[in-house]
C-alpha cells in the first residue's frame, strides 16, 4: 500500500465524495490559486493551466505528498462560464444554455512531491458534451431560486436539482460532476497510487 499523503486541492464536496467513492485517503487542503490570473486561451488549455495552478498553490505548503488539482468550465459559442456572480448571472448562464449543447471540461493535475521538489506533474483534461432541452423562462428563475446554481460552473449541478435541465450527455457523467473519475484512477495508478487497494 502506498504511504504517500493524498492532498485535494479543492472545497467542492462533490470532489471529495467522488474521491470518498473510490476509496482513496485524501487530506483536503483548498488552493488560494487566483483563477483569474490565467489569460485567455482554448478551454482545455484553461482548466489544465487552471488545475496546475492550484496544485503549485498547495503544494508550497508541503514537502512531501501527492496533490490533486482540478478544475472545470462550461464552454459554449467560443466562450467560458465560471460561477455566477449572482443570481441573474445565473439566469443569463440558464438562457443562454436553453435548448442547446455546450461542453464541460475539467482539468487535471496530479503532482508527485518529495522533500519539497516537484518531481513529476502530469495534467490532463476531459470534455463531455451536455445537452439542455428548451428551458421555459420559469423553470429558469424556479431554479436559481433554489440557490443550487449559484456555485457551480454554468450554473447548474447535473447530480442535483440541474437535473431536469438535462436532455442528455455524450461523455463521461462524472466530469460534468466536476472530477473525470476514470482519467484520474489513470493518473494516479502511473505515479504509483493504488486503486481500489491495489
């Protein structure tokens, strides 16, 4: 069994109880990453660049462990939607998502740490495909009124009330949760962490 300290770099419940699911150890150590000092590029360019930085964030807290940073966008007409500011940026988001596809990517980083040197960094992306069917104007407002949205990526939480905003997906599930389970397992087996015990 590996002895290396699994850090989070990341609040989101979700994150922690897909972790939590697949049976991993993890210590929970948010980042203070300014999200906003990434520039403007590709989306999958963006959460990866997003990802690292957050784990580098952590990682000058430790000397030894293996960080996990993640992050996910919506994408949708050439354009990225974080979180809402408030509730009618989260109206704007629903609006603008309604009867449509938009894609959800979710950049990773998982970095090796030993004696206070970075000795491996793998990052890597997904992006799932989500289709909205038509939204009615009060189904919209009936559902930022729940508050659901308002810290979420786009808006919605798929594995919530979001829901019934959902037409369908083409894609992995979990990334529109917010961490691609299966890449990660991936990740992590090639630096050496063990899956499910092994």
């Amino acid at each position: 069994m590996d002895s290396r300290q699994i850090i989070l770099a990341s609040a989101s419940p979700r994150r922690q109880e897909l972790l939590h699911l697949i049976g991993l150890d993890f210590k929970v150590i948010p980042s203070s990453f300014d999200e906003s000092s990434v520039g403007e590029c590709p989306p999958e360019e963006h959460v990866m660049a997003t990802a690292s930085g957050k784990a580098l964030d952590v990682s000058r807290l430790l000397s030894d462990g293996v960080i996990i940073g993640a992050d996910t966008i919506v994408a949708v007409d050439d354009g990225i939607l974080g979180k809402p500011q408030d509730e009618s940026d989260a109206k704007r988001m629903l609006m603008l998502l309604s009867g449509r596809s938009h894609f959800v990517y979710t950049g990773l980083s998982v970095l090796v740490l030993k004696a206070g040197e970075a000795i491996m960094h793998l990052k890597d992306y997904v992006s799932t495909e989500v289709i909205f069917g038509y939204l009615p104007e009060p189904l919209i407002d009936a559902y930022v009124a729940t508050g659901e949205p308002m810290d979420k990526a786009g808006a919605y939480g798929i594995q919530e009330r979001g829901s019934v905003l959902v037409e369908g997906i083409a894609g992995d599930y979990f990334n529109v949760v917010g961490l691609p389970v299966y890449k990660l397992s991936r990740m992590l087996m090639s630096v050496g962490i063990p899956i499910l015990g092994r």
